[in-house]
C-alpha cells in the first residue's frame, strides 16, 4: 500500500460528470484545500497538511487524471482544462460541507487553484500558488534556447497518440527524470514516496498528457479571455517561486501583480519540490496568508 497522509482520513467523492475523486481530509476548523503538482499526489502535502489540520480542515485530493482519482477520457478537448478541474474542486469542498475555502496550489495545482480563483472568486478566500506562472505568461516567456528546460510542455502538447505512446515506453524514466532534477534535497523525496509517485504516473499517463495538452490550448483560450476582459484575483494571493526569471529573463513579480493585486511575491532557494523539501518556509507563508 501506498504512503498516506498520517491522521487522516481517506474519502471518494463525485463531483461534476460522475468523476470520483480521491480525498485526504483530516482536522476541522477553517477550511483549506491543498492541490498537487506532476507528477506527484496529494501525499506531498503530508507535513504542510500534518501542520495545518491543527486548527484547519484540510483536504488534499488527488486531482481528476491523477493518483487514486478518476481518469476519464478526453473526448474534446476540455476534460482536463484547468476550468474543468477547478469546477472539481470547488465541488469537492461544497460536497465536505465548504461553500468557501483557502486553496494552495503547487505546480499544476497552481494552475487549477488560478483557474479556480478567476472561476468562483466567492467561494476562494485566501490563495497561495506554489512554482508557476500563469499559462498565458508561460508561453510568453519560453523562448530560444531557454526553453529547454521545459521540453515536456512541448511534447505533451502534441495531437493525441505521439506522447502517450513515447512516455507509456519508459514510464519511470520519464517521471522518475522530473523528480531527480527538479529538487535540491534528494533526501525529501523518501524512496517509498518516490515510488509511489512513479506508480501512480506510470498508470496516469494519458490523463496526464490530456492535462499538459490543455494546457497548449483551451487553458491558453481561456486566459486570454480573462486577460482581455480585465479579470482579476480578487482574493490575497501568496506566490512562491524559484528564481526562473534570472535564467528567462522576466520579472516573476510584475507578472503576477498584473494578474493579483493584492500579493505577497516570494523568492524561495529550494527546489521546485518546496513543500517537501522546505515545508516549514511553506507553512509560515500560507500561516501568514490565512491570517489575512
């Protein structure tokens, strides 16, 4: 059996479509929601969400595609826009007794919690968003050689059939590369932790790939749209990040501010994997937001 999350307990929860979502929920109090990046689970919150369930609710699911939660089809293009997925969440919470909540995002999580903030601003108290940009400003800044470093965004956006079949040969290769070279603190990824994320990728991998083709497409649109029409987060928003505007060349704050006006931007000097490999620097800044 895979790791969990100690004291907490363990539901199934459908939300829009019949899609079933597997749910660590644990204390009570305030509700926070905490979402995981790739390719990774809701166990990597297993300190940030031991900590906070001492005066919180927290709950931490896998998202749809990921983990132990459902993987349906993408028959059209959107079954894995992060609008779809933010939908989920929201009425993951609502289904627990939450109409509002605190969300923190990690990854590709940032990117549903974002979603989530633009998409339902009422039911979104306070929002961090942990090691991204926007998709709209992602796109925007890759660029020339830099952009290497994300070779996987650019493969995982190709028409069905290509990735899926590339990665499906080499499964562990593929993620196990993303978690040896995105952290600065090896011991934080324990081996029974890392393997447990390398087999819930290895049985992911479409859902997956839906994921980050959204990701080149409806996502993009649907930033645009916001973008266009003036949208913003309404809510206080805590931003952590690496400092990839050095090696890109952009300011990570100004992008943020034209999308939060009310933010907190900090630099962190762990890796991407920060609330595992420096939860405690995780825990202040999302303690400092929730007080808000």
């Amino acid at each position: 059996m895979d790791p969990r999350i100690n004291g907490f307990d363990y539901r199934r929860v459908t939300v829009a479509g019949g899609v079933t979502l597997n749910a660590a929920v644990g204390g009570s109090g305030p509700a926070v929601v905490l979402l995981h990046g790739f390719p990774q689970t809701h166990l990597m919150w297993r300190h940030v969400a031991a900590d906070l369930a001492a005066d919180h609710t927290v709950i931490c699911p896998d998202l749809r595609g990921y983990g132990d939660s459902d993987k349906p089809l993408d028959t059209d293009g959107t079954g894995y826009a992060k609008r779809t997925m933010a939908a989920d969440v929201v009425a993951l919470a609502a289904a627990l007794g939450h109409d509002r909540f605190a969300l923190v995002g990690h990854d590709r999580g940032a990117l549903v919690a974002f979603r989530a903030g633009l998409d339902h601003p009422t039911a979104i108290s306070q929002l961090a968003l942990l090691d991204v940009l926007p998709t709209l400003d992602m796109w925007d800044v890759l660029h020339g050689s830099s952009a290497a470093v994300a070779f996987h965004l650019y493969l995982m956006a190709q028409p069905p059939g290509l990735p899926e079949e590339l990665i499906a040969g080499s499964p562990d290769a593929f993620f196990g590369h993303f978690l040896d070279v995105w952290t600065r603190a090896p011991e934080a990824l324990p081996a029974e932790v890392r393997a447990a994320y390398l087999r819930a990728s290895r049985n992911a991998v479409p859902s997956i790939v839906a994921d980050y083709r959204a990701s080149a497409g409806v996502d993009v649109a649907h930033d645009a749209a916001d973008r266009a029409a003036g949208n913003r987060l309404r809510m206080p928003v805590t931003v952590l990040q690496q400092d990839w505007g050095a090696a890109l060349g952009y300011d990570a704050a100004e992008v943020w501010r034209a999308w939060a006006p009310d933010l907190e931007h900090r630099t962190v000097t762990c890796g991407h994997f920060m609330a595992e490999e420096a939860p405690a620097d995780v825990l202040r800044e999302v303690r400092a937001l929730l007080a808000r």
